[in-house]
C-alpha cells in the first residue's frame, strides 16, 4: 500500500521558507551584516553574562559538598522546568501565526497536500521558530553547568540526548492546545487571549525574576539565599512531567552516575506520542479550525464604547485636524492587542528600574553627598536611555504605523508638516509623564539634594523634546510601511540608527551638565555659595535647550522632505 | 477641470509615463485604458499625489498639484485600486477621521456620513470594525470617504475589482449621478464593457503614451475598425497577439 504522505513532501512543503532565508542572506547589504554584528554582539554578551552568573553560584555550591547535589539538583529542576514552560507558552501563540493566520496557507490549503505532511511541516516550522532564541540562551546555563561538572562530555552528552525530545513535546503540545482552542474559539478570540496570557506572562516572569534579587547570586553571603532563591521559582516537581525526566538525566549526567534509559525512552517515546496525538487532532479538527480563522468577527475585548467615549471627550479641545489623527491612532492603538503587550513590558521596565533603586544597598544612603549625587548625575544618562528604548518603539513607529493606509494622508489635503507635528504632540506627554517618574522617584531612592533633583528633572524634561523629535523625524525618514507586525519597525535599520543617535544626543547632554555639577559638587565640599554653579547651571540649560530645539526642528524637517520626496 | 501637461515619470532608464497631455472637462467621465504596465496605475498616483512627476504639470480644478498641493488635494477624492485602510476602526470613525483632516466638522458631517453608509449600503456595519470587511465592503468604504468632501474631481483606479454585480451596479449609478452633478471623474479600468458603456470620453495610453483619445466614434475611426466595440478598437490599437488572435477568429 502506498504510504498517505513521505518525509520529503515535509521537506517539499518547508522549502519557500528556506529559500527565504537564503535569498534573504544573498540580499543583506552592508547595513544588514552591521546590525547582525551588533545583535550578534548584544546576544554574545548577554550569553557570557548568563554564563559567569551560572558559574559562578555552581562553583560557590561546589564549597559545600553535603548541599552540592541536592542544591545542583534543584537549580537544574527550575532550569528544565522555566525552559519548558517557556518553550510551550511560545509554541502556543507561534502555532497561531503558522499553522492558521500564515498567508502562505491558504495555498497550501486549497493544494492536494495530505493533512499530515502539512501539520509535519508547520509543526518543523513552529518548533524552529519558538525554540531557536530559548536554544542560544540555554546554551551558556548548560555550558556553566557542564565546565563546574565533574564529568562535563558526559553532561554535554545527556543535554545533547535530551535536547530533541524537549524541543519536540512543547511544540507538539503547544500545537495541540492553539488547535483546540481555535475549534472552540474563533481565531480573532484567540489571538487576543493568547497576547493578553502572553505578555501577563512575560510581565510577571520578569517581574518574579527581579523581586527575588538575582545580584544575591553574585555576591552569595549564604548558601541559603541561593536555595531560597531557586525555590521562589521551583514548581512541585511530577514524576510525570517531561522536565522532571530531562532533569534526572542531566542530573546523572553531572554527576557521572548511570544514565536511567528509562527516562531518556520515556521522553522519545512521549515525544514521538505528541507528534502522533497531534497529528490525529489535525486530522480532526484542523480543516475545521483554518475555516474558522478565515472568519472576520467583530471584536469584543478590544473595543469599548466608554474608553471611546472617554477618548473622544479627552480629544474635544483640540483643533479638527489633529484632534482626527489623535483619535485615529489612539483608537488604533488601543485596540491592537500586539500594542498592548509592548504596554505590559513598558511597565514592568519602568517597575523593575525604580525597584533597582529601591534595594540599593541599605548603607548607601550613608554614602557621601558626593557619591549621591554623581549617581543622580549618571542617572539622568541612564533615564535618558531607557526613554529612547521606549521610544525606539512608541514614537520612531509612529509614521510607520500608518502602514499601507498612508496613501490616505498623502492624497489628502493635510499637510505633511501637520502630519509629523500632530504625532510629534501625540507622543510627547506620555514620554514627559514617564521622564518625570523615572527621575524623581530614582532620585527619592537615591536621596538626591535638592539641587540634583530639579537639575535631573528640567534636563530630562528638554532631553523628552529631542528624543520624541528625533524618533517622529527619523521615523519619517526611515518609514516602512508594510510590516507584518509593529516590533519590525523598531528592529529596523532605522530603528537602530535612531538608538545610536539619540544615545549620542544624551551624552552631549551629559557633558553639557557635567561643568555645572562639578561646580555645585565642588562648591558644596568647600562651603563656598551657590551663586557661581547656579550661573553656570543656568547657561548649560540654555545650551542644553537650545540642542533639543534643534533636536525636534531639523529631524522633523528632514523627515518631512524625505516623505515628501517618497514615491508610495 | 483635470489638465495633465506634458507629464513624465521615469524610474531610472525606464520611462513609465511619456509627455502625457490630457484635458478632461467639467462633468466629463474620462476612461483611461491601457494594457498592464502601461503607465495607467503611475498616472493615477501622480494625479493623487502618491508620486512626484520627473516633469510636467498637474492641474486639478485650477490648482497646481505641485504648487498649491493643499488646494488641489481638497478638490480630489481618489479611490485607489487596492482599498487599504485603518483596519482597528469602526466604518463610522474611519468616515468621521477623513471628515476631520479635510477640514469638516460638526451635525451636517455626521448626517452626511449618514447618506454615504445609506448609498453604498455599508449602514449595518457601521459600528464593525474594517478588518472584519470583506474587499468589496473596504472598497464600498473607500467611495463613501472620496465622496465626503464633495470632490470637483474624483481619480479612481479600477473601482470594480472585488465588486459583485450589485455593487458594480451601484457604482455605476453613484458615478454617473456625480457627473450629472457636474464632477469630474477619471477612471483607470479593465473592464471595457464598463468604460465604452460609461465613458464619456476614452484615453488609451500604452508604453507611457498617449495613444488614442476621443468619444467611442472618434476611436472607432481611429482605429480604422468596422466593429464598434471597445474590446476590438483597444486590442486593434494595443496590438500584440490578442488583436491577432481575434482577427483570426472573430467569435
């Protein structure tokens, strides 16, 4: 009997995907192989960062030989589980995307491909997709653990035995769980709760992670900090879970014990059992689910007649047409679930930099007046910059955003100049409101002199203007209008020519401030008046004011022309 | 109402639109055909401001596209071939939005919103939002917001792609009630049956020019063709295999 499908139709069917990924290497010009640097770089960086973390808590455990197995044992556990919670959580919304919205279905869809071969194929693609980025970033925890082992080729061996399963069974489950709630849900349903649970995720994980303070690991005052640490985020652990198993072959693995067979047949044997209950599924439900999420529903989380409402009263006392686009892309952006996410980890951003300068270190306060305020200075470096990271993607996008409906303004009689300005006053005010937080309640934590503190708050304050300038002008100058979703934009060329500049911007800025802090420091330690650094302070923020009008006037300028000379 | 003078556009070497001359009349419905890669699509947008032309003049309603761009655009409504539009709000916003930045505001915005959702039959929906329509509702949407401002000149890139019967009927009627009214329309189209039934005037443009322009009579007797049908005249003067094909099998 002929087979239903063969392994090479998976491979026929992955091909415009690979193909894709070459053409796209062939394509990258110089700028393209600049920024893989850079990333490349930022990643490698991170990875080393995770590695001496990891390191160095596993050689500190290694001093204390009745705690080390126990102690190992756990840290893996938490590992093993947190990367397979991980792995399903981003199998789940990744399956969304390739399995049922992907524009490439409905071709595969409508084609003679045997329903296995096509759930074989998206289900390599969804794997790939959700695991490679959890793959490069496990990597140095396994490395760490493997070099503080007494049997490191053969843990490196137990993670090389495991690796597949562990991928595969998320994927395979992640699959399951985004097809079983399309067939119950519609797709639009789903998209909005998996980017809701998403980004809720996401903001609690990280918000978990820095509540428990990892620094302790750095520094360890006691072995106990560190058990009490994993176990904040230790799940009970099941025998049946798969991340138990993976968990008792690394175990054995470090240790140079026996491998338990069982467990590595139980993972294969799971896993294989996942792709095939998975394919029976597909066989089931998914015809049935690609047809639902061809279907256009109204939306029901995203829209609310009070927010509206609200909005359009907030909107009233602005001029017509300003206050049409303000609405428009309120509106727009409060009803685009991928925004809200972005919002999520914009707050748990803003919560865990004040947490920061919550724990400093309870003798800091006694610090000298001289420390405090350097910090407070250098804070307003560090403030600064996590405004552009905010701004890289709320306000650099802003004209991007207006994606393949831009011909709407453009053949318009709104001028272009409107057009930037009105986003430029669309952006600025939350930009102001989250500068002031940033730097006020850093600088409470701090216990910054009063004179640092209305420095940091007017500085920050103009620097807002430049950055939000910066962001709308570069933003027209680097527009992309077809994205497929709005983090592209930021991830752009220009995006990251717009973090080198305003980075850049923020240094003059220091260095404009830096002789009147000096000169307050300096009058301060020798008891001398005030007089002389209020001058010189005065003059730096002419100087300083006068760089961010021209922050805001010449990028706006230049974007204007660039858009203006664009062909769409 | 609608002068193009002399216009070009080159992409690099190529020459997408050739000295094009064009004067289209108050009230007129202009056709302007073409085989695909013609230049039609490249007009359009430069007559809506989309693209910069390499050299000539656009003058909509008296005003210089390029020197009072402000006024001209306030006197064009344009419906492109693709409707893309801000798919997070409601058919009513999305009206009350292009209301906004063409300047109009207050009761006679919302009641004329009214009269345009009632004409392309779109007032059901009125509250759903644009990623829920289908291609023919989005470009139903798109005539209703060309329509708002009450435009002296409307550009329109083959307005029935994606329609059904009864919306193509529609549109028919809503296009020559405008004319009627005095507008100015210039449409780009395929359909020849819809251009030699609507059209007051036809152009035909092929490789960037201006190949033949007149009433259906006056292309007849350009084309030198005995039959008096668009299909026959625009394949006889576009020539390429099509117009041999059917010389050889008229049928």
């Amino acid at each position: 009997m002929r087979p239903e499908f063969t392994p090479r139709q998976i491979v026929h069917i992955l091909t415009p995907s690979l193909f894709a990924l070459r053409n796209r290497r062939r394509a990258a010009d110089r700028v393209d192989f600049l920024r893989a640097a850079l990333f490349g770089g930022i990643t490698l960086l991170f990875s080393l960062g995770i590695f001496a973390g990891f390191y160095r808590v596993l050689v500190y455990i290694g001093q204390f030989s009745e705690f080390t197995a126990p102690l190992t044992q756990q840290i893996l556990a938490t590992v093993s589980m947190f990367l397979f919670t991980v792995l399903l959580a981003s199998n789940v919304v990744t399956a969304y995307s390739t399995q049922y919205v992907s524009e490439d279905l409905s071709l595969l869809a409508s084609s003679p491909v045997p329903l296995p071969a096509l759930y074989g194929a998206r289900l390599t693609l969804t794997l790939f997709q959700s695991s490679w980025m959890v793959l490069v970033f496990s990597f140095p925890v396994y490395l760490a653990f493997a070099v503080t082992s007494p049997a490191p080729f053969r843990f490196l061996l137990a993670v090389a035995l495991i690796l597949a399963p562990l991928l595969i069974i998320p994927a395979a489950l992640g699959t399951m769980i985004t097809t079983a709630l399309i067939s119950v849900f519609s797709a639009r349903r789903v998209r909005e709760l998996l980017m809701m649970v998403g980004a809720l995720f996401v903001v609690l994980l990280v918000l978990l992670i820095r509540t428990q303070q990892p620094e302790r690991l750095l520094n360890p005052s006691s072995i106990y900090d560190i058990g009490e640490f994993f176990s904040a985020f230790h799940a009970p652990a099941s025998p049946l879970l798969p991340s138990t198993w993976a968990t008792d072959l690394l175990a054995a693995g470090r240790q140079a014990e026996p491998f338990p067979w069982f467990l590595l047949f139980l993972l294969y044997s799971t896993a294989a059992a996942a792709v095939v209950l998975g394919c029976w599924q597909a066989r089931a439900l998914y015809r049935r689910g690609y047809s639902r999420a061809q279907e256009a529903l109204p939306a029901r989380f995203t829209t609310s007649p009070l927010v509206d409402r609200l909005l359009e009263l907030a909107a009233r006392p602005f001029e017509l047409r300003f206050r049409s686009l303000l609405l428009k892309d309120l509106k727009s952006f409060l009803r685009d679930t991928t925004q809200w996410s972005q919002l999520f980890l914009l707050l748990a951003l803003v919560v865990v930099y004040l947490y920061n300068f919550s724990v400093l270190p309870s003798n800091f306060t006694f610090a000298t007046f001289y420390l405090q305020n350097l910090f407070s200075f250098l804070n307003l470096g560090l403030a600064g910059f996590v405004l552009s990271a905010v701004a890289v993607r709320f306000v650099f996008t802003a004209v991007s955003i207006e994606g393949r409906a831009f011909w709407i303004i453009r053949s318009s009689p709104l001028s272009l100049r409107d057009f930037l300005w009105s986003k430029f006053w669309t952006a600025l005010p939350p930009l102001l409101i989250l500068s002031q937080i940033l730097t006020l309640v850093s600088n409470h934590f701090l216990g910054a002199s009063r004179f640092m503190t209305v420095l940091a708050s007017v500085s920050i304050l103009f620097v807002c203007f430049g950055i939000v300038g910066i962001g709308v002008g570069m933003g027209a100058m680097f527009p992309r209008f077809r994205f497929e979703n709005v983090t592209q934009i930021a991830g752009s060329t220009g995006g990251l020519l717009y973090m080198i500049v305003t980075t850049s911007f923020i240094a003059v800025v220091l260095f404009l401030e830096a002789l009147p802090v000096y000169f307050y420091l300096s009058a301060q330690y020798r008891g001398d008046p005030l007089d002389r650094p209020l001058l010189v302070t005065s003059l730096s923020l002419l100087a300083v004011a006068a760089l961010n009008v021209a922050a805001v006037i010449l990028p706006l300028r230049w974007g204007q022309r660039r858009l203006a000379a664009l062909e769409i | 109402m609608i002068q193009l003078q002399a216009l070009s556009k080159h992409y690099g070497q190529q020459v997408a639109v050739d000295r094009l001359s064009l004067d289209v009349k108050p009230g007129e419905l202009f056709g302007f055909l073409g085989p695909n890669g013609a230049g039609k699509t490249t007009t359009i947008k430069m007559m809506a401001g989309l693209l910069r032309p390499t050299s000539g003049r656009i003058v909509l309603a008296g005003h210089d596209l390029e020197r009072e761009p402000e006024k001209a655009k306030a006197a064009l409504g344009f419906i492109p071939d693709r409707p893309f539009l801000y798919e997070k709000l409601s058919a009513d916003e999305f009206l009350q939005f292009v209301a906004g930045i063409y300047g109009m505001n207050g009761g006679d915005v919302t009641r004329r919103i009214q009269e345009l959702l009632d004409l392309v039959e779109l007032r059901e929906f009125r509250g759903n939002l644009i990623e829920s329509f289908s291609h023919g509702m989005k470009q139903r949407l798109v005539m209703a917001a060309s329509f708002i401002h009450e435009p002296k000149v409307l550009v329109v890139d083959e307005p029935m792609v994606g329609l059904d019967p009864k919306g193509t009927r529609l549109i028919k009627g809503m296009f020559r009630e405008r004319c009627r009214k005095g507008e100015t329309i210039f449409m780009s189209t395929h359909t020849l049956e819809v251009a030699q039934e609507m059209c007051d005037r036809i152009g035909i443009i092929l490789k960037g020019q201006l190949i033949a322009l007149g009433s259906m009579d006056e292309l007849q007797q350009q084309a030198e063709s005995k039959i008096p049908a668009l299909e026959h005249i625009f394949l006889k003067l576009t020539g390429g295999d099509g117009f041999r094909e059917i010389e050889r099998d008229p049928v």
